[in-house]
C-alpha cells in the first residue's frame, strides 16, 4: 500500500532510488505482494483444490481475486519494461494506474484479519462450554477402609467411594449424601443463584459448590456419567447438529459460488463490450469475485444455534439438538403433567380412612409394604408417613406395577392390591365412605384404595402443593398465545381443582401412560404440542409431542425422551425455554437477511452498475474489506443472544404464534366441548 499509493495520495516519500523509477517501484510491489500471498498460500490451495474438484468455495473466490489482480499487474509490469526499453514515458506512468498488485496482497491480508476477528467472536460463543469444563475439580478426597482421608485424582474414584467435601470446595462426583448437612451453590448447573439446602439421603452433582457445612457422600456417577459430563456433551452435540433452517442456508451457499463465478466473468466481458480498458474490466470482475460473501450465509445460523445453546446451559435449559432449539417457539399448545411438574412431586398424606373394623395403623402397615417398593411420588408420601411412624414392612411375595393403576402384591397368602378406584374396583367391593373420598377430591387430595383379597380396607388421601412458579407459568404460557392442558391420571375431582388454582385450559383426567400418548395425538392434530413432564409414565407422550420437554428432577427414562430438558424444576422455565428458541430463531433471521442484503446490495456496486448513474466504483481491496466485515457482523449480531432476557414478561416475539391460536381457536373450544 506504501509503495504503490502512499507517493501519490499522501506525497508520502520514498528512498531516492524509486524516485521517478516506475519500474522499480512495480518491481518492489510484486515482491512484497508475492510474499503476503505466500505467506496467505492457505488460500490458494484450499481454493484451487476445491476448484478442480468442481466443489468451489469461498477460498476459490479469494484465490481467483487474489491470483487474477496479481497476474493481470504482471503482466503491466513486462508492458511496462518494453516502454521503458522503447522510452515511451507516457504510456509507462499511464500503466502505473493498471496494477493491482496491492488489491492482491490486501485481499487476502484483509480476509485473513477478517477470519482472526471471526474466530475471535466464535471463540466467545463456546464460553458457556469452556466455563462448565473449568468447574470440574481435578481431585477428589475419598475415605479409604482405614478410615483415612485420602486425595486422589478425579479419574480415580468409582462408585460406591466415600468421599468427604469441606466448606468452600466444589463437588468432584455425582452422590448422595450419608453424612452432614449444607448449602449448595448449584448456579453452575440450574441458572438457579438460591443455594439448596441438603442433608442425609439428598442428591449432590459434580461441580456445585458446598457452601456451608462438611459432608460425606457415596459416589453414584463418575466419569462421564455426571451431570457436568452429560451437560456439557448435551451442549457438544446439540453445537454439532444442523437446524432445518441451516440445511437451507446450506443449499443456498452450494450454488452461490458457482454462480457468483460466473456473473464476475460476465460482467469482465460486458465492460470489455462497453469499450473499457481490459484493467478496469478486469477490476469489476475481481471486484464481484471478493466482495461475494457465502461465508456469512454459512455462519448465519451456526453461530447463532452455538450461542442459544450456550446461553440455555447457563440458565440450566438444555436443548438435545439445534432442531430442539429451533422448533420450540413454534408450539402452540403445551401439554403438562400433574405430578412433579404443575405441583411440587413431593406429596404428603393427609387422611387415613379405614373401612369396617380395620386400625389406621394396619391400614397404613399394609399399604406402606405395598408402596415402599414403589418409586411412584404418591407412594414417597405413604413410605414416608410409615417411616415417621416408626412401621416396619410386612414381608410382599409377587409385588408387580400395574403401571398408571396400581400395585399387586401376596402376604401370608392373600393378595394385597393398591391404586386408583378404578383398579380396586376390579378386585372388591367399593362402596363404604364413597362420598367421604368425592369430598377429598374436590379438595385436591388423591385417593389411594388398599385392598386384601376382595375386601376393601380403607383409603389414603394424599395432597400434592402446586409449585409456587406454576400459575405464573401457566399465565405466562397463555399470555405468550399458547393453550395450555393438564395430563394426569388423577381422577376427574382431584384434577380439575389442582387445575382451577393452576389456571390451565383444559382437564384430560384418567389416563393411563398410553392413554396420554393418545392425548397428544389428539392434541397434534390441532397444532404443533410441547409435551412436559417428569416421569416414566411421561415417556411416551414426550417422544410422541413434537417437542418433549424433562424436568430435571424427574426420571432419566423421561430426560432421555425428552428434546429438551429442565435442570431446574421451574415451570417458569418451560416459558424462558420458549423464548431462547424464538429470541435464537429471530437472530438467525437477522442474520440471513443481513447474508442476503449484503450480498444484493454490494455486487451491483461491485460490478460498476451504478457507475454511469452515481459514480460508484470498487477497488478489489476495498471488496476484500467489506466481505470480512460481513462475516464479522453476523458473528457479532448472534453475540447479542447473550444479553437476552429469558424470564422477560413483556417479551413480545411471539405475536405471529398469537395470531395462529386465534385463528384455531373455534376448533380448539369445539373440541373441548366434546
């Protein structure tokens, strides 16, 4: 750039021996050119490669721009010498307007500094991952059988070890706790910022902070088993898929090179046909050539899925793939389950009804051997009143789960039965205090039936709290356009009064695991269904629902099914979920539309077709720079993803999905009715 325009614009001096040397100072461009470009020979041969294999790139454009500006000026330069040979001055300074030597080494120095401020940005969109690598600890103090402490590297402990964390240290494993009390810090996994509180027989995960008291824990998951490791390779892989709306981006970048390579030579031709110098012909075609960018389409939405899915991992919402991600905002009506997710999952029980001469206390023995070999949260509930109470389990022989209706079990020859009434009545008589059980319902309590042979033995009430987030959620969900229905297989009573406080749309009461799965077939016919829930009686419906959402406390057979999963047990997440995936999609439209314009506006610019009305014209160099500076505004732009407010309640991007529900609204009551 010195050489070759610094004397001319800035009368910025040279040594003497280039004063008035026009050959000298050619000669000292080429060099300096050839040096950039081999230096830059990445290009080159990357492009050239994917030329000959008829596949070209952005790299070709480069290449092309680069080689043609450096050529076309060597071949200036022998012009130039035979002037000088022949002494024809005149046409040697005119010839020094014709080379191009400094577009060739500033184009791909200037597309290099583009790709290092690119790879900058792209750096801080793996932030999130990085940031979770880091918390896990490299060592681990474990209790040997001497009972000695002793410190081991992270890879060393298995499961089963006893390890001990002090105040102040992060967790190194996933396990329960055996000994001790405290506060953990699980901001780093959840989003959540309010230590929780844990003591024997609580869950800890690897890389939380244990905030207050000294602990002493069984490994449960090591290695890659974590929740850090599952977390993290839930984000890798979700960063490795591809979005629809990528694929389209993908196809799009296929035939751009091709035809960009064509126009840049149409429009040397056209220039040449208008009577332009064969250089500044030249010029416009190298200057199409550099400023076409397909590299911005390609990032367009890469970046943005990278950035999305880093900023749901800092808030504890985890998307499987970028699809997840951006398939999300487009639900319309969002299918929840009861237990575990409108209510807290933590049961306790309230009534202890016994029919004829039955003793609570015996009703409950039986019905706590029953339940305790149960993982159901309704039957927590009635483990852990029997366990208050100090009862210890009769001996159950063929225990089986009737799954979504109850349990089978035989003690001293007679078969015991557990569950819902409608199970119970299959086996005895239910008829006594029958209107006792309506009222509880209507209050919001669950009955449980325990029956011995064909006899009823009496009934347990048990109350579930609905989560203090959920009617916030829910309201939220139908502010943001969505109808909202309640699965469960509570009878009719006890769901619609947890529905009524919650403020859901609709009540599908009674039904089984496959039942919810035909809910949710049902329910798609009507638009595109979010199904949420916890369990392993969810499974189904979530793989079903076009988009599954776990919440983190739930089951890992449900997490498994699920698209997206809640490391917190937040309905509220379930809405910030919603708008990460429009708020990504609406970035990557941003981003697109910028790919586009871009593109549409700058060729013609480019290729001098406003030349004769406004005078425009382009360097190659100035090209090379504005094709960076594309790549790095998209990269930018999906940068801004990080400031995004998930739990903000006057969001407002979902006006196109409000304006779909409204429209499906008469179909959607008509089926209601039915």
């Amino acid at each position: 750039m010195y050489f070759s325009m610094g004397h001319m614009m800035w009368n910025l001096p040279l040594p003497d021996f280039f004063d008035g040397n026009h050959i000298g100072i050619a000669l000292m461009q080429m060099i300096l050119a050839a040096i950039v470009m081999i230096i830059n020979k990445k290009f080159f041969v990357s492009g050239f490669k994917s030329l000959l294999h008829l596949a070209p790139n952005m790299d070709t454009l480069v290449a092309m721009g680069s080689a043609v500006s450096f050529s076309w000026s060597t071949l200036i330069l022998f012009k130039m010498t035979g002037d000088a040979l022949l002494g024809n001055d005149g046409a040697l300074r005119a010839d020094m307007n014709n080379l191009y030597f400094e577009a060739a080494a500033m184009i791909v120095t200037l597309i290099t500094v583009g790709k290092m401020l690119e790879a900058m940005s792209k750096g801080k969109t793996t932030d999130a991952l990085k940031s979770l690598m880091k918390l896990a600890p490299k060592q681990a103090t474990v209790i040997r059988e001497n009972s000695e402490e002793a410190v081991i590297p992270i890879d060393e402990i298995s499961v089963g070890d006893t390890f001990v964390v002090r105040p102040g240290e992060n967790i190194p494993v996933d396990g329960i706790i055996t000994e001790g009390n405290t506060a953990v810090d699980e901001s780093a996994l959840t989003g959540e910022s309010i230590p929780i509180d844990k003591s024997c027989g609580d869950k800890i995960s690897a890389a939380t902070l244990n905030q207050s008291g000294f602990i002493k824990a069984k490994a449960t998951r090591v290695g890659e088993d974590t929740t850090l490791s599952q977390i993290i390779q839930m984000v890798s892989d979700a960063a490795a898929t591809k979005a629809p709306i990528a694929k389209i981006a993908d196809r799009i970048s296929g035939f751009f090179v091709p035809s960009v390579l064509i126009i840049a030579a149409i429009v040397t031709v056209i220039w040449l046909l208008t009577g332009a110098e064969l250089g500044y012909s030249l010029a416009r075609g190298i200057s199409v050539l550099v400023i076409s960018c397909p590299c911005a389409l390609g990032l367009a939405t890469p970046v943005a899925i990278m950035v999305g899915n880093g900023k749901g991992a800092k808030n504890g919402i985890l998307f499987k793939t970028a699809e997840a991600l951006e398939e999300t905002g487009r639900m319309q009506i969002v299918a929840l389950d009861k237990t575990g997710t409108i209510t807290e999952g933590k049961p306790v029980v309230t009534d202890i009804i016994p029919f004829g001469d039955i003793k609570e206390k015996d009703l409950l023995k039986l019905a706590f051997s029953l339940e305790v070999k149960s993982e159901h949260p309704l039957a927590k509930a009635i483990v852990k009143k029997g366990n208050e109470l100090g009862l210890n389990p009769v001996e159950i022989s063929d225990f089986q789960v009737v799954s979504g209706n109850g349990l089978i079990g035989k003690h001293e020859g007679q078969q015991l039965y557990g569950g819902n009434l409608k199970f119970i009545s299959q086996f005895a008589e239910v008829d006594e205090k029958i209107n006792i059980a309506d009222q509880l319902s209507e209050e919001g309590k669950t009955c449980l039936y325990f029956a011995k042979d064909d006899m009823t033995l009496g009934i347990i009430a048990v109350s579930d709290i609905i989560k203090e987030d959920s009617i916030k959620a829910i309201s939220q969900l139908k502010d943001m356009g969505l109808k909202v229905v309640m699965l469960t297989g509570d009878n009719k009573k006890t769901a619609n009064s947890i529905a009524s406080k919650a403020g859901v749309d609709r009540v599908i009461a009674e039904v089984l695991p496959d039942g919810k799965d035909l809910m949710i077939q049902e329910l798609k016919k009507l638009g595109k269904v979010a199904m949420v829930g916890d369990g392993i009686n969810d499974a189904p419906a979530l793989t079903r629902a076009d988009i599954g959402i776990a919440i983190g406390a739930g089951s890992d057979v449900a997490i498994d099914a699920a698209d997206v999963v809640l490391m917190n047990s937040k309905l509220t997440d379930v809405t910030a979920a919603l708008r990460l995936s429009l708020g990504t999609v609406k970035n990557i439209h941003e981003n697109l539309f910028w790919a586009f314009i871009y593109n549409v506006i700058l060729i013609p610019v480019a290729a001098g077709a406003y030349v004769h009305l406004t005078g425009w014209t382009m360097n190659p160099m100035l090209g090379a720079a504005a094709m960076s500076l594309s790549s790095f505004c998209v990269v930018t732009n999906a940068l801004r993803l990080n400031m995004f407010n998930l739990y903000d309640d006057n969001s407002n991007l979902n006006r196109k999905k409000q304006t779909i529900i409204l429209l499906m609204k008469r179909r959607f009551i008509k089926w209601k009715k039915q």
